[in-house]
C-alpha cells in the first residue's frame, strides 16, 4: 500500500506532500528495547534483483541503495 500511496497522491495532489510511515519494524540493536519509538534521520532502498536469483549467476541477488537521509524539518519536529 505505501508504494501505491507514494506513486499515486502526487498524481491529485497540487504542491508539497511530506508522507510519514508509521508503523513496525525490526531491529539487530538490542539497545532498543521493545515499545520504543524510533525516529529515523536517513534510510535505505533494499531492492530484489530477478537476476541473481537464476542459476550461476554473478549478480547480486539484492541491490542497495546508500543512504538518504530524511528531511531534518519533519525529523526534527517530533
């Protein structure tokens, strides 16, 4: 649904348009203790590549992308 909802309002939405996610996600952090809110400043694409899943292939099966950080104005708000 968010890949809907960010390929589709921009297409009936005059001006700027600041998405938020909220929800759940998983941590290797065990600093961060269940319940805890996390605001995040940056994050990644990870994306699925068909073609490193065929047989002898070289590629990777996974592509990522570097950092992106998050706009300081929304991150900084909370």
């Amino acid at each position: 649904m968010t890949d809907f909802v960010m390929r589709e309002c921009p297409e009936v939405v005059d001006g700027q348009i600041c998405f938020i996610r909220l929800g759940t996600c998983g941590t290797p952090n065990k600093d961060v203790k269940l319940g805890t809110v996390v605001i995040q400043k940056d994050s990644i694409m990870i994306k699925r590549n068909p073609n490193g899943f065929r047989k002898n292939s070289k590629e990777k099966k996974y592509l990522v992308s570097d950092p992106v950080e998050a706009d300081p104005g929304v991150t900084n708000e909370v």
